[in-house]
C-alpha cells in the first residue's frame, strides 16, 4: 500500500471515530472538541473504543452474539499491540494511536475485559455492594480517561487519580440512567447492589435465588439516590484535587461536567430514572444551557 493510500486510510478511520463518537456519545464528542488540537485524534479513537465494546451486547440481535463482539475485540488489543493489520476502522485507529504515541495495551485491554466479564454474568448474579459497581466504573470509565492522559504524554499522579474518580462518578450515573432500558432488555435491576435494594426493600427470594422487583417506586428513587450519592462523592473528590492537576490535564477531565449534569438532573426528577425528562436533551438539559457550561469549565481551566 502506498504511503498516499495508507494517509487517506487513517483519515477515514479516524473520521469514522469523530462520526461514531459523535452519534452514540454526543456528551463526550463535545468534551473531546476542547482538547489540544493535537490530542484530539488520539483521544477521538479511545473514546471511540469505548463506544464500540459499550454498545457491543446492545446492538447484537444475540447475547452470544455481542459477547463474540467483545471476545474479537480482545483479540484485536493484542494484534494492535503486535503491529498486525485490522480490518476495523476504529482498530485501525488505535493501532496508528498506539504506535504514534507508544500507548500501553493495559487500559484498553482492562476496559475489555471488563465488558466481557459483564456480559457473562447472569441476571440472578446481582453485585453485592457498590464497591463491585465502583470497580466496574473505574474499568470502563477511568481506564479510558488514563489512556487518553498517556496519549498525551501527560504522567501525573494527582491527574490519575482525578480521572479515577471521574471515571467512578461517570460510569456509576451511566449505570444509573441505563436502568430503564436494562430492565426493558429482561436484565431487571441487576446494577443494583444487593446491600442497597435489600435496604430499600427491592430485593426478593424467587425460588432461593436474589431478584430485584420495584413494588414501590419510591423504594428504587431512594436506592438511586444512594447510589448517586457515592458518585456525587467521587466527582467532589476530583474537584478536591485540581488544584494539584496541571493545566494540560485538565481538559481530559473534562468529563466530569457531564457527570454532573446528571447528577443535576437526577435532583430535579427526584431520582427517579424512569421520568421522560431524563432524555430530552443532552442528559435531561436544553443543549444550549450544556454546551454552554462546558464551554466555562473549559475557559476557565477547570473540570
């Protein structure tokens, strides 16, 4: 293949990451324009990654179906990471990232594998705690904002340990806003923990096995609420930490002011994550009024 060919390869690869970012992850599309332009390809390509192996098992007419979806792109991370070709845009894209930026295998392959280890748990194998959830978040959500750091070329300690928590906060809201549409998919409440929907008076004994029922939808606002809580700590924690994360971090964590705006729409609705008025919008907000806010946090050099 010609160096031309090869060029105007990786442009429609990486124009397929902007594009796929763009319609199944409109928050963080916005939150990926205020990086360095020189950070964006790179960032557009993880971040489109991650859209892939999250919509694997949703898109597929099949669990085992999404799950062979997730197994593939466990096999792709290695041959990335061997310098082996992919017929797969966005892989395509990771692997020009990867060697460009000598970005390590370990987070991509963690958040995979994260996926994968979901997609094989059964509706009755209920978390027990929210820390099980907290881990999950920090493995699909942290380890995407830990790989865009070291993409460019940012090693600081205190921004890691933001992006760990933003990533708790993130990923913990997503689970939060997707119970609808799991439940919906016959996968019942199963993100919520055991501790939680057993305080709350959610949890059932079907035959000697735990399930999750809502018979009382203030029981499931108070749980969310809980819930939400814990990621409502972790974002403070971040916040807590700024002053110590350098100017060039900062935009990568930008992420946090999607989060919190789901946290405030979660407020405005009580918690409760079957209101409509959760998906109107960009998480429940007039676009304006968000890209707006995202605009300040980015001016001013905050997250």
């Amino acid at each position: 293949m010609s160096s031309a060919s090869s060029s105007s390869g990786l442009r429609a690869a990486f124009s397929y990451c902007v594009q796929q970012v763009r319609n199944y992850d409109y928050p963080h599309y916005l939150c990926l324009l205020e990086l360095p332009p020189d950070m964006r390809r790179a960032a557009f390509a993880i971040r489109a990654f991650n859209v892939e192996t999250a919509r694997a098992m949703d898109v597929a007419s099949d669990p085992k179906i999404g799950l062979m979806r997730l197994l593939w792109w466990q096999e792709a991370i290695d041959k990335i990471s061997s310098n082996k070709l992919i017929e797969h845009p966005v892989a395509q894209a990771l692997k020009s990232m990867v060697s460009e930026h000598k970005v390590s295998k370990t987070w991509l392959k963690r958040s995979v594998e994260a996926r994968i280890n979901d997609a094989k748990r059964e509706v009755t194998d209920i978390p027990e705690n929210i820390k099980e959830l907290e881990q999950y978040a920090e493995d699909t959500a942290s380890t995407i904002l830990y790989t865009t750091l070291q993409a460019g070329g940012i090693t600081s300690t205190a921004a890691d340990h933001a992006a760990s928590h933003i990533g708790k906060a993130s990923g913990l809201l997503v689970l939060l806003r997707s119970l609808p549409y799991h439940a919906s998919r016959n996968r019942h409440f199963s993100y919520i923990p055991v501790q939680v929907a057993e305080k709350h008076g959610l949890l059932v004994n079907q035959g000697g096995q735990k399930e999750i029922h809502i018979d009382s939808r203030e029981g499931l606002c108070n749980a969310v609420f809980e819930m939400a809580s814990v990621a409502n700590t972790h974002l403070l924690k971040a916040r807590e930490l700024s002053g110590t994360v350098s100017a060039e971090a900062r935009p990568v964590l930008l992420p946090a002011v999607p989060a919190e705006v789901i946290l405030g729409s979660l407020r405005r609705v009580q918690f409760d994550v079957f209101d409509p008025r959760l998906n109107r919008g960009i998480l429940g907000t007039p676009p304006m009024w968000f890209q707006m806010k995202l605009k300040w946090y980015s001016w001013r050099g905050k997250y």
